[in-house]
C-alpha cells in the first residue's frame, strides 16, 4: 500500500509521488489516453447550453460534486480517521452551495445512503469485514499509482475490491470502470476474489451490483489494455513533477 505517498492535482493529470524518487501517474490519469466514447460525443452536442438547455460542463461539475461527497459520506464510517479535505470535499461542498444545487444534492445523498444501507446488508460490507477505504497503491513495475474506494471480506470469505460509481445504472459499469478496478488490483500486494463496480444513481432512483464475473472481458484481457494504454504515454516523469510542483495537494 501507498502509504508514503501525496497526490497532486492539476486540470491535466494528477500524480502520486513520495518526494523522491517516484512520480507516477494516477490511473485515472492513464484512462484520459483512451479515446472519448461517440456516445459522449454526441451527449456533449446535445447539452451545447443552447435553447435553455443546460450546458454539459455544467451537468458534469454537478455530478462530479456530488459523486465526491457521496463517496466521502458512504465510505468515512469505515476510516481509521475522517476523510474529509478540504481540497476534495470541501471545494466540492463550496462549489455546490454556491451553484444553488445543495438541496438537490441532499436529496440525492439521501436517496444514495438507503442504497448503501441495502447494499451493505446484501454484501455483507459491515467494520468487522471491511480491510480498508480510500487506500493509496501503486505498481512501480508498470508505473502507475492511484486510490480504490474499498477492500472487503464478503460473506463467502472472498476478498473483494470495490469501487462505487454514481454512474447511470443501465449503461455501467463502463470499461473504464473496469480497466480502473484491474489496475488497482495489480497494484494490490493481495489476492483478490471479485471486482466489483456498485453503481448508484441518483437520478434515476436506482442501483446495482456488477461484479467482473458479469463482465464479457476478462482481468488478464483488460490487464493487457491498462498497461498498453500506460506504454503509450512514455515516461512521464518530468511531466509529473511539473504536476507535482505546481498542483494542488490533496493527499
């Protein structure tokens, strides 16, 4: 586990290094090479801001926000020490106050909260079982570091890591959602069981439980296209400390 490390944030990647010797690239930063799906396009064109529509950067920082707190009020019960940042939450909680969607957003909070209370019982996610949220890790072989959301013992004793998306349910998980979760499971120094992707959307008023043995590709296949898509980038290094150096820490 990444536990030396700081993260740092800039519009145009995010970097995990210890000071020294190692700045590595987040895997989100790695899943920005991939191309942008033609369906995003085209939701993009349709949300221009034109005839009283609501511009699609506006749509996104609203769920972008939201999908920070929802994370941090879901998953901070099972923290050694409150999760909470300033630079993380609590930008996101200024940004929504400010844009007058903090009551939608705490309609929605409260929708994603019974959820989870379902989904906790259904999984068996409880402090006893759970191994760690919110935990930094890395593969310095491939040159990669990033944060899951979970670690668990399920109730079949399977060690599952898991990753919570409020993405729409009938279209996720997405392949980046699973190209994430097997990056952070090679960066992971344990066997893991299950992948898991819950997915929660407020929107809809709906939610569900995807697990890699659902998925059409398999973990060595989308190992395979991480570390393709972490080959192309090249080395990164001094691009990273110039991250580094000049972004906002949020570790």
């Amino acid at each position: 586990m990444g536990h030396d490390l700081q993260r740092y944030t800039l519009p145009d990647g995010r970097v995990y290094t210890n000071g020294d010797d190692l700045y590595l690239p987040s895997v989100s930063t790695v899943l920005d090479e991939l191309p942008e799906p033609e369906n995003l396009k085209k939701w993009k064109d349709k949300h221009d801001g034109t005839n009283s529509k609501k511009h699609w950067r506006d749509i996104l920082k609203y769920k972008q926000n939201r999908g920070t707190l929802i994370h941090y009020n879901l998953l901070n019960e099972f923290a050694d020490e409150d999760i909470y940042s300033e630079e993380d939450e609590g930008q996101s909680e200024q940004e929504l106050k400010l844009d007058g969607d903090w009551k939608r957003y705490q309609e929605d909070l409260a929708y994603a909260e019974d959820a989870w209370n379902t989904i906790k019982r259904i999984r068996g996610i409880t402090d006893e079982s759970v191994l760690n949220v919110e935990c930094f890790v890395r593969n310095t072989g491939v040159g990669y570091a990033g944060q899951f959301d979970g670690l668990y013992i399920d109730k079949q004793s399977n060690v599952v890591l898991t990753d919570i998306k409020t993405s729409n349910k009938e279209q996720a998980p997405y392949k980046k959602h699973k190209l994430q979760l097997t990056a952070y499971k090679n960066a992971l120094r344990l066997d893991v069981d299950i992948l898991e992707v819950i997915i929660i959307h407020p929107d809809s008023r709906q939610w569900k439980i995807s697990h890699n043995t659902d998925w059409n590709e398999d973990i060595p296949e989308l190992w395979n296209e991480f570390r393709e898509l972490r080959e192309s980038m090249g080395d990164v290094e001094q691009e990273m400390k110039e991250i580094a150096s000049e972004g906002v820490d949020d570790g």
